[in-house]
C-alpha cells in the first residue's frame, strides 16, 4: 500500500539478505526496488513486478570520523545513520522527516529537508554509489565515472537499478539540540518575505500556516527558525525512541476523523497551543529531524482511505497569486486542510527531481471525491506558476502534468530507455508517468 493509502496491491516481494539473491532473478525479470516504504506515491511498486526489498542491506561500511565520509548500504535507515554518525560529531544535512526512511530512497527520491536554501537536496551529499543492473553488473557511478548515470540515479525514482551502497559527505555537528524560535506571521502571502529575511540567519526553516481561516486573515501561522545549540555538547541525544509506522498500519482506522469541521478545531487548537508556548524551544537533533517520529497519530487520523499530499515548488514572484488562488480553489471545493507548510528552495532543475529556487508548499488533506477535483485543480495552479509538483508525494499526478512541468521529463525518459532498452526497474508510478 501506499502510504497515502490510494493505492493496494497484491504483489511478489523478495527479501534478499546476500548480494547473490539480488543476482538470482533472471536478467530479463522485470523488477522493482522498495526501501522503506515511505513514498506516498507508489513509487516501490505497483508495475507487476517482483519487489526486491532492500532493508536487509542495512550495514555501515566505514565510517572517517575526521572527514565525515561515510560509506553504507542503501538499505541503512537514516534513524541508524543518525545513531551511528552523531557520537562522532556527524550529521547528515538534508533528510526527510521520518528515521525509517533508507539512504536508498533518499537517493533516488532526491529528499530534501527544512534547509534546501542552504545545503540543497540529498544528491550534494552523494560522492559515490554502487548501482547494480542485470544488465551492466555493478557500476561505481560518481560526478567524474559514469557522471550522466550518477546524474540520472540521484532522483532517478528507482528506475536505474539498485542501488547496492552510497559513499556520503557528512556535515560537521555543532551541538545535538536545536534551539527553535517561533515568529508570528498574518496571512499565508507573508510566507515569503519572511522566509528571505530569516534564511541569512537560520539553519533550518519552515512555516505553519492555518487555512481554515477566512478573509483576511486566511494563511496565518508561524515561521519557525533552527539552529544548533553549541553547548549541548555531541554525545549521543539519547531521543531515539519512536513508534514505528507502515503504510498499512496508517491506514488501520477506517473512518476519517478529519473532516471540515475538525480541522477547523485542529488547526485552532494548534494555533492556540503555540501562541500559549514559549517562543523559543529546545529540542534533541532527532526530535527536530524527526518530527513525524512521534506524532504518527496525525497520519492514522486520515482514516483508511487516507491522505493527499500536494507538494509544490513555485518560483517566489508566483506566490501571491497563487495564494490568491488557492483561497477561491479551496472555498469553491470545499475540502478541509489539515497542514499547510513553506520551505523556502535555492537550487537548481534538472530532470525530474524536485529541485529549484522558489517557495515549496505543501498541503495535507483527507482523501474523498472533492479531494480529487481539488488535486486536479491544484496540477493547473502549479502549471500555471510555472511550478513543479512533486513525484513521489503524489499517487495521482497525471503525466500530461508531469509533461508539462519538468523540462527534463523528455531527457529524462530517453536517457533511462538508453540505458536500459528493457525497461527492467519499474513502479506504478513509471508507468502512469510513460517512463
Ligand atoms: C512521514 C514522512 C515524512 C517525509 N518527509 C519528507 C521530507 O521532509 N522531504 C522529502 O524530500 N521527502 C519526505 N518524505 C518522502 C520520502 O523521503 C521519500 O518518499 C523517500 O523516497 C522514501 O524512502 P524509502 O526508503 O521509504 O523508499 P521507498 O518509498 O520504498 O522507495 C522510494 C523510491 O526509492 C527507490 N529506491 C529505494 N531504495 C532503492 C535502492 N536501494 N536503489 C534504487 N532505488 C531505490 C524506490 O524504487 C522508489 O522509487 C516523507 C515521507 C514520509 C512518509
């Protein structure tokens, strides 16, 4: 299942342990590779396939305490990254929010974290894989070997081969806890000139914003700004227990608790405990680069039909009108908002990974019939931006849309039929997009 609960399916799945199983399936087998599980999208399976999952290649292979490079399997979680790397005064820089989340899927969903203006996506952090293909054996793929190949995996969505290890250049850590500061914003359109005020002087950086607000005031929220706090010393932070969440557990309550009315009451009584909070919070580094780690009840209440999440990165000049737009959008289809979020983007496109300069928004809400309708109408706000929407986040993004938003999408499709003339590694998501 995915793990916005949109799409099941009953398919073959392999756990190897050795390198030699991986090999076993006959060259010519199609396949798909499945690291956590922890796309939304079905980015891990749904093509008819055998699934080949990769949690047993979980191993830290070495690790340079004094430069920070470390070499491991794609299946390491980056919850194990984080408890290897931290004693040793490491950490890894951009990471999404949940630790079971591997390094392979990292790799080929080109992950971001709240500090893409400053240290960008996951690939900056790559200096090798290995990548494994029937068809080509096992190829070091790095910027100056294989450099198109190394360039087509890094947000590749699986689709290249399996990635068997990654070498990563860790940043040095500059304390385990993060010190959080909250600032007060009006209205959603604020997102931006805030976010570019802070971003000279933060080292993460996201908003919250309430869209069950009206008129004037629709969008307030809170700017959070991050950064080390150096006394906090580097031992071990001592916050790495969480309750572990699948797809299918997500979906275990069968009825939807958010609806228009509690999301309402959800956001206000969020907004309420935050104004009622201390400005400024101190928490573990796992705490912060984990949020979702213990606060797996938000995604259950989506009920078993589950969630959407629309993530879009928009260029800065577009956000007014957009703000504007989603305003009427969401009046005229009526669907509640669970979370709204800004990060703010300094990068470049390529390809089809999730990547540029801009504001990313994304938004959270309950799966049903007006749910549908309102995600069709955001694909034509984001074309309209001249923005991306983002693959894996979305179980129904339609390649006309896909098409239509990523410059790359063409080159990235010829490039992958090049290589790979079969079309061995495939996902639903390969196929609904033409891949
Ligand atoms: C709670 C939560 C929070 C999240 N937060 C963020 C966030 O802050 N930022 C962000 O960018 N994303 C975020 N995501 C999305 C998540 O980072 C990506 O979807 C990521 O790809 C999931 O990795 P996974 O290990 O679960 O892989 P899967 O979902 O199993 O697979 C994802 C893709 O990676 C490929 N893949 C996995 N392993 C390998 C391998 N060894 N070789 C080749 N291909 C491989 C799969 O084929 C598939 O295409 C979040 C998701 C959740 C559920």
């Amino acid at each position: 299942m995915s793990f916005d609960g949109a799409v099941r399916r009953l398919e073959s799945v392999a756990r190897p342990d050795r390198y030699r199983q991986i090999e076993q399936l006959p060259p010519d087998a199609p396949r798909t590779v499945r690291g956590g599980g922890y796309s939304y999208a079905p980015a891990s399976f749904g093509a008819r396939t055998t699934v080949q999952r990769t949690r047993d290649f979980n191993r830290v292979l070495s690790l340079d305490p004094e430069n920070g490079i470390l070499e491991c399997e794609a299946g390491l979680t980056l919850g194990q990254l984080h408890s290897v790397a931290t004693p040793h005064g490491w950490y890894l820089p951009a990471q999404p929010g949940y630790p079971l989340i591997t390094i392979g899927g990292c790799i080929a969903a080109e992950a971001h974290g709240k500090n893409h203006f400053r240290d960008g996506t996951f690939r900056r952090r790559v200096l090798a894989l290995d990548l494994f293909h029937p068809a080509h054996g096992i190829l070091r793929l790095t910027r100056d070997s294989h450099a198109d190949l190394f360039e087509l995996t890094c947000g590749g969505l699986g689709l290249t081969g399996q990635i068997l290890s990654a070498t990563l250049a860790l940043d040095r850590l500059e304390g385990t806890r993060v010190e959080i500061r909250r600032v007060s914003l009006g209205r959603l359109e604020e997102a931006v000139p805030l976010l570019e005020q802070w971003a000279p002087k933060s080292r993460f950086l996201y908003t919250w914003h309430n869209l069950s607000v009206s008129g004037a005031s629709f969008g307030r929220g809170f700017l959070y700004t991050g950064d080390f706090r150096p006394e906090s010393g580097l031992a071990r932070d001592g916050g790495e227990r969480f309750t572990p969440i699948t797809a299918e557990d997500r979906g275990r309550w069968r009825v939807c608790l958010l609806n228009r009315a509690t999301t309402v009451l959800f956001n206000a009584a969020y907004e309420l405990a935050q104004r009622a909070s201390s400005r400024v919070r101190v928490l573990s580094l796992f705490e912060f680069l984990f949020p979702v780690a213990r606060k797996v009840a938000y995604y259950e209440l989506f009920g078993r039909k589950g969630l959407h999440e629309y993530q879009m990165l928009v260029p800065v000049e577009s956000f007014e009108d957009l703000a504007a737009t989603l305003r009427r959008g969401l009046m005229r289809f009526g669907v509640p908002i669970a979370l709204a979020s800004c990060k703010l983007f300094k990068g470049e496109r390529s390809l089809l990974r999730f990547d540029g300069t801009g504001i990313c928004l994304a938004l959270d809400f309950p799966r049903s019939s007006g749910s549908e309708r309102l995600a069709g109408f955001l694909d034509g706000v984001v074309r309209e931006a001249r923005g991306l929407p983002n693959i894996v986040k979305d179980s129904r993004l339609p390649r006309e849309t896909v098409e239509a938003c990523y410059p790359g999408y063409e080159s990235f499709r010829r490039s992958l039929r090049a290589f790979d003339p079969l079309r061995l590694y495939r996902s639903e998501i390969s196929e609904r997009l033409g891949l």
